[in-house]
C-alpha cells in the first residue's frame, strides 16, 4: 500500500517507506505500570508521510534514511492524523539503510591535506 491510502481503522497493512524524521527516544509508563523508549518517526514514500512510533529494539535498529517496511501494521487516528503502528502482531524490516546506515551527522569539518 502507499502511504495515501492509509486510514485510520485500516488492518494488515503493508506499507515500505522512507524514515524522513527521527525524535530523540523518550521513556513512557503504560497504564500497567511498565516502562518502555518510545520514539517518533515520520514516514515518506511518493504519496505522503504518516506518524509512526518506534518501541525498544527497533529504536536502535532504523534510523534516519532508512527505508523499511511495516508489516501486519494498522492505522489509528492520534489527535485528529493518521499513525501507523505494528501493535504486537506487526513486524518492522529495514529493507535499506539509509546514508550513513545510522543518525549520525556527516562530519563537516573534514579538510583534505595538501599535495
């Protein structure tokens, strides 16, 4: 599917996008009293670009750049937008890591010696 045609409701969805954003990792308690990292993504492909949330390992594993792929997700609505999320049935699969393959900024201060 492409990220268009997502709407809130929608089950088993497969959706390969690019992670255009990636917020710092933050420490949420569920209602049971548990803690979890939780990180917020953008996802673009040609068509748009949806919320998505990034729990435990997979904060690690998908950076910025990378395109992945959302399997079995589903989309829910979160203060009026569209989010997608695996739940617990949902897998996340890095089909290509982005430049860089991580969040680190290129080093700019690199000066070529001269000949």
């Amino acid at each position: 599917m492409k990220i268009n045609e997502l709407k809130a409701g929608a089950s088993n969805v497969t959706v390969e996008a690019t992670v255009a954003e990636k917020q710092e990792p933050r420490e949420v308690i569920t209602k049971f009293g548990k803690r979890l990292n939780v990180a917020n993504v953008t996802l673009k492909d040609d068509t748009g670009s949806i919320a998505f949330s990034l729990w435990g390992k997979d904060i690690e594993t998908v950076g910025k750049g990378d395109k992945i792929r959302v399997v079995n997700g589903y989309v829910s609505e979160f203060r009026g937008n569209p989010q997608l999320s695996t739940g617990k049935f949902g897998k996340i699969e890095v089909v290509e890591k982005g430049a860089g393959g991580s969040d680190a900024e290129p080093e700019d201060d690199y000066v070529p010696e001269d000949e």
